[in-house]
C-alpha cells in the first residue's frame, strides 16, 4: 500500500517550497544571461515539464484502472490555468498570462495548500500532483518575475469574465458527464477552504464572491506599486 497524503508532513512542504523558491532561481539565472538565450530554455523547459507531466499523469491512470472521462478531461480550474501557463510560455501574450496569473494565485495555490489527495511521496501520484498545481504556480510567478509582464485594470474585468466562461463550462459538464468539475457538485474529500463555506449548492455563490474577492486581492500589489510611482 502506498503511503497516505499528510497535510503539511515535510513531503508537502517541500512541494509548496519548491513551487515558490524555484521561479525565484530561474529568473536570477536568466537575469544573468544578456542574449535571453537562459530565458527561452527555461520557458520551454517549462513547457516541457507541464505537458510532459500531463501525458505522465494520464498513462499512471491507465496502469492503475483510474483512466475515465472524468479524470483526464481538462475541466478543473487548475487545468485552466495549465493551459494558460503553457501558452503564456511558450507565446508570450496579456490575455494567457493574466489568465495563468489570476487563476494560480487564485485557484491553484489553494489546491497546492490543500490539495485533495491521498496518496503520499514518492507515490507518483504525489509526484505528478505537485508538479502540474506547482508548475503552474511557478509559471505565473516567473512571467512575472523574469519576463516583464504584470496585470492591468482591464485584466480584473477579462479574467472575471473568463472564469464566468469556466463556471457554465464546468457546470455543463458536470451535468453531462454526472462529473464534479470545479467542486461545482460537491466539496472536496480532504479538508479545504471549501469546508468552511456553506452547504451546496449555495457555496457555489460563494465561490463566485470569492473569486470576485481574490482578483482584487492579488491585483493589489501592482495597485499599490502604480500609486507608489505617481508619487
């Protein structure tokens, strides 16, 4: 039997560790490089890890007999912002990283710090978990932190709208394929925020209030950094 999950055991925050500490290295290093030669290795690199991982996951699924719809359809939030993650990567653009930016900050660290999971490290399970939700957490952070893109006033009304997109995407999948896309249906088995919310279905209202609360949240920083400068 494989080890089981424990929330916050060494294992698990050594993941949320890496998911930061690395984006911070990366950028250092391709600072370092005038020609912007280290920085493309490093976006691609990243691509790589991300959709590589992705194809790992579904082929641990198939040896295991967990291969279903439900498991491999990219209909999670956090599979959302992978793909934003991925383009924002490999062809830089506004709308794919604020997407990725707003969606892991917002979304993915949450399953990051809570992650709905049973199997513990080395389980490649655990493995495979960690470096999709941290990979694109780290995605996010080095766009930001190396490749010079940010959040603008228009990014809060864009990314709300696309993730009002996502909520009746997810929704219509859920009622097609009897699936929980989001936490839509029910909540998580493991403990998460979403415990501390009301019953279903009305914590889906609450989520919306939330992901209203959290993009303001995390455009504050370049907010406060604008004012700072006209100053």
């Amino acid at each position: 039997m494989p080890d089981s999950f424990t929330r916050f055991g060494s294992a698990h925050i050594g993941a949320i560790l890496l998911a930061f500490t690395a984006p911070l290295v990366l950028s250092a290093l391709a600072r370092r490089d005038a020609d912007g030669a280290a920085s493309r290795i490093i976006r691609w690199t990243l691509v790589a890890v991300l959709v590589g991982n992705r194809a790992l996951r579904i082929l641990l699924l198939h040896r295991e007999g967990e291969l279903t719809i439900e498991s491999v359809a990219p209909m999670h939030l956090c599979d959302w912002a992978s793909i934003a993650a991925v383009i924002t990567l490999a062809y830089p653009n506004q709308w794919a990283y604020e997407l990725c930016y707003f969606w892991a900050m917002g979304g993915t660290l949450q399953a990051l710090v809570t992650p709905d999971l049973a199997y513990g490290f080395p389980d490649p399970r655990f493995i495979t978990f960690f470096i999709s939700h941290g990979g694109v957490i780290a995605a996010a952070l080095y766009a930001t932190l190396c490749m010079g893109m940010r959040p603008v006033p228009m990014s809060i009304v864009r990314v709300l709208a696309w993730s009002a997109v996502y909520l009746m995407a997810a929704m219509a999948a859920n009622f097609l394929l009897d699936a929980n896309f989001g936490y839509l249906r029910a909540k998580p088995s493991q403990t998460s925020v979403l415990d501390y919310l009301a019953p279903w279905p009305y914590y889906v209202v609450q989520l919306v209030v939330l992901a209203i609360a959290s993009t303001l949240f995390y455009y504050a920083p370049f907010f406060i950094i604008d004012r700072l400068k006209r100053r």
